[in-house]
C-alpha cells in the first residue's frame, strides 16, 4: 500500500473505522497494453455481503475506465472464494499458475475483464 503508483479506495463505518479496502495498480509483470491490475480487496469478516465489495470494486473500475484502460486482470488464489465475486461480475479465467511455497503448491487463477463499461453497468 505505501506504493505511491497504487489507486486505494477504503471503506470505514460513520465512526471512523476502517471496514476495508481495494487497491489497483498495473503489475510489473502486466505487459500488456492499455491494462491495469485489480490487485486487492479485503473486507473485514463481520463486514461481508454488505455490498461494500462492490463498492470497493465500482470505485477501482472508475478509476480503470478514467485511465482508459481497455483490459483489467486480477490473481487470485484457486481456495480463495472471492473467486466467486469476481466471476460474477464477469471475470473470464485466462490461466492458472502453480505457485510453491516451501513444500506447499498453490493454483493461483488469472482472470481478466475485456469490458470496463459491462462492469461497471453490473455494479
């Protein structure tokens, strides 16, 4: 986060606390053009199917279709089920990674947008 090239968008309750947060970039591996990278959202636990997430993803989109970016990709661990949220609005898995940590082996799944507007009508 303290990367300054990082677009973050936070949510917090009427008090002041911090209930989470997405952040975009474009990956030093993406190398692709016109394209940029939803990189992170988190939500606290006792803060999920609020439709705060959404939120959290109609800002970063805004943010993608400001920068005229014409392709979106997101990582996301295989076990992780914000998978679901992602396809839902309308990521296309493009490839899978095996990823090696010590003796354990992860499938990181590589999704992509090719439409910032279908998107953000959806959110």
């Amino acid at each position: 986060m303290a990367d300054k090239s990082n677009y973050i968008v936070v949510s917090e309750t009427d008090e002041g606390h911090i209930t989470g947060f997405g952040t975009a970039s474009k990956r030093d591996t993406n190398t692709v053009a016109n394209s940029g990278d939803l990189t992170s959202i988190y939500l606290l636990d006792e803060y999920h199917s609020q439709g705060i997430g959404k939120l959290l993803m109609k800002a970063l989109f805004l943010q993608f279709k400001k920068l005229s970016y014409e392709k979106v990709f997101v990582e996301v661990l295989e076990d992780n089920k914000t998978r679901f949220f992602y396809e839902y609005y309308g990521a296309q898995l493009i490839d899978t990674v095996q990823l090696q940590f010590g003796e354990i082996v992860v499938n990181e799944l590589i999704y992509e947008w090719t439409n910032i507007d279908e998107v953000l009508e959806m959110l």
